[in-house]
C-alpha cells in the first residue's frame, strides 16, 4: 500500500552565524510524514525541534535544503502562501474579543463571509467542545479553555498540516493529560496531520503515532512509540524515552557476560566486544538469591511511588539495577536494604548497545 507523504525534510541545513561562530541548528536533517499521522518531535531543549517546526511553517527558511508539502518544494513560499497552521506555547488570544470572535479571526482576515465564518467558528467550537462559551471573552476562561480555544482557531482554516509547539506546557499535570487525550481525540476526527513539538516523553508516547527523537540538530530514530520504546537505536534514545538500566558487559557466544552471570541477547553484536546491556526497570523480576541463572545483586532502597515501588540494587561490581514492582497494601515483603535477591530480566527484553 503507498503512502501519503504530507511533509518532508530533504537534507535540511540551518546554521545561526557566521564562519566558525555558527551554530548548526539543523544538521542534514531529512523526514517524512504521512498524510494524517500524529507525528511528535521529541527532545531536549537546544536539538533543533522546534527549528524544524518553524521550516515547515516558513518561518525560517533553511540554510540548505528543501521544504516539501504535498511533494511539492515549498522552501521559498512565505507562511501565508502555505496550507499549514501553527499553535504555540502562548495562545495569543485577543481578550476583547468573544471565544467565537477570536475562532472566527483568521478567516475574517482572508475576507471569507460573514455567514462562512460564523458557521466555521460554530462547527470548531463544538469540535473542542466550547460551544456554550461562545460569546464569552477569552480573559474570563481557564488555562484549558483558552488552550482550545487557539486549537479551534488554527482548525478553523482547514489547514492541511497543524503545527504544535508545547502547546501544553502551561498546563498543571491533570488538565495536561486531559488535553493530552484531547488532542488525539481532535486529530482522529479531524484527519489533519499533526506535527507536535515536546520534551516531555509521555506526551510522545500517549499521542504519537510515530515519534522523531532528536538530538544537537539530527534525527537519531523515527518509529512507533513501542518501537522507540522497546528497541531503542542507541543510549542516548534509551535513556531519554523511560527509565533504562545500563550494564556493562561483554559479548560472547549470544551471551553478554555481567557482575555474577550471564544474560542471553540476540545475534548480531561483534564477537568479544564491550557492550552495554539495556533493560528497562518493569522487564527486572526479583527471584530467590539463589536461583539458578540469576544475577545476585544486593537491596540498597525501596522508593515509593503509589502504585509501583522502585527496588535500587547493587551488582557485585556495583552496578546499579532498578527494578520497578507492583506496590502491595502490606508492602514488598521480605525486601528491606541489605537483601540478598536475585535478578532475571524478561526474556528478549534486554538489548545490546555496542560502546
């Protein structure tokens, strides 16, 4: 089956400065988007995401490269010559003006009319379910309600890609993953293609259907949110989606060798290298000290967090493993700092990074 392509990078280049003061933004940056997918952008402050975002809305034009929409090469066409949309961090509502009047702006601005725009605004107001505010100013409504209300804004035009750069980041954690949820829910019903912007991985991981991780100006890995979880393509993707443990060891046979015994890993690593072994803290079960195939390791903390409580162990060699149990109303039984357990990892849940 082909697949739609809405949005393409091609070698993207964009330097800040000049000669050996310049600072790469974007380094040969290339992408695809499919039509209709909520795609994420996901990284630290600093790695180019929101750079990348202002190409696609012609805010910035690349040093090098080209903008695709639609196949075709938009590079050089201004914002207002392209069919996409963009919400930011601030709404940048007007407060004298009704929730319909602020929905309704930009396609007064393009000299729809007036019935058209009336019309549109009411349909968006529904949409995110703001139609009983209509005629309410923006100053008298919340953080959320003002978050959908710029939502409706962009939505209004029927843009055929929707940019989103931490729209929710103002928000207090409930009413962020309530949003969280409401968007999903907005880009389903819609059809248009989302491009979010975050730092946050459990944004990423509730609403994408693929993620983009970057770091210092490159896409490091493109996949579903399972897949960037489950097989990371490097440490740094490892540790910036979830928790991970990181063990060193080394490679022999399909066995990674670590303080105390054996991990069996899939094929495929250079015989005799030093490698790290990945493995996330809920794939870490505990077991008797000793069974047989288990790593022995040592209790140095039990950390509550309502539902789960994360055990912290030591290896024989120090290293330190993380394991994430299922809380229980009596506690851990038999857990308490100084334990002596042992440790088996999930099968095929641990992963090799080569150093």
């Amino acid at each position: 089956m082909t697949v739609s392509i809405a949005v393409e990078a091609r070698n993207a280049v964009k330097a800040f400065g000049q000669g050996e003061a310049a600072v790469r933004a974007l380094d040969d940056v290339s992408v695809q988007i499919r039509q209709g997918e909520f795609f994420t952008l996901l990284g630290p402050s600093g790695c180019g995401k929101t750079t990348l975002l202002r190409l696609i809305a012609g805010f910035e034009t690349p040093t090098s490269g080209q903008i695709l929409l639609d196949g075709k090469d938009i590079t050089a066409d201004p914002p207002n010559r392209r069919p996409v949309n963009t919400v930011f961090q601030s709404y940048a509502l007007f407060p004298h003006l009704t929730v319909a009047q602020n929905v309704g702006f930009g396609l007064q601005m393009q000299g729809r009319p007036r019935a058209e725009v009336a019309d549109r605004a009411a349909k968006m107001l529904t949409l995110v379910r703001l139609d009983h505010l209509a005629q309410r100013k923006t100053s008298q409504l919340s953080g959320g309600q003002q978050q959908r209300v710029a939502l409706a804004r962009a939505l209004a035009p029927q843009p055929k890609v929707l940019l989103l750069d931490e729209p929710l980041s103002a928000l207090d954690l409930k009413l962020r993953k309530e949003m969280q949820i409401e968007l999903k829910r907005l880009q389903h019903e819609t059809g248009i293609t989302f491009v979010f912007v975050t730092h946050d991985q459990e944004e990423a991981l509730t609403m994408s259907d693929r993620i983009g991780v970057m770091s210092a100006g490159k896409i490091l890995q493109v996949g579903s949110p399972r897949d960037i979880y489950t097989r990371p393509a490097n440490r740094f993707v490892a540790s910036f989606i979830g928790e991970t443990n990181f063990l060193p060891g080394f490679y022999a046979h399909g066995q990674v060798a670590l303080a105390g015994g054996h991990v069996p890993v899939a094929a495929g690593t250079k015989e005799g290298s030093t490698v790290t072994l990945a493995v996330r803290p809920e794939q870490v079960r505990l077991v008797a000290a000793d069974a047989p195939g288990s790593l022995p390791a040592t209790v140095r903390d039990l950390v509550y967090f309502g539902t789960d409580t994360h055990c912290h162990m030591a290896l024989s060699d120090g290293s330190e493993v993380v394991a994430r149990l299922q809380s229980s109303v009596s506690g851990e039984a038999g857990l308490e700092p100084g334990a002596r357990v042992g440790l088996v990892f999930t099968e095929g849940a641990a992963q090799v990074l080569e150093d």
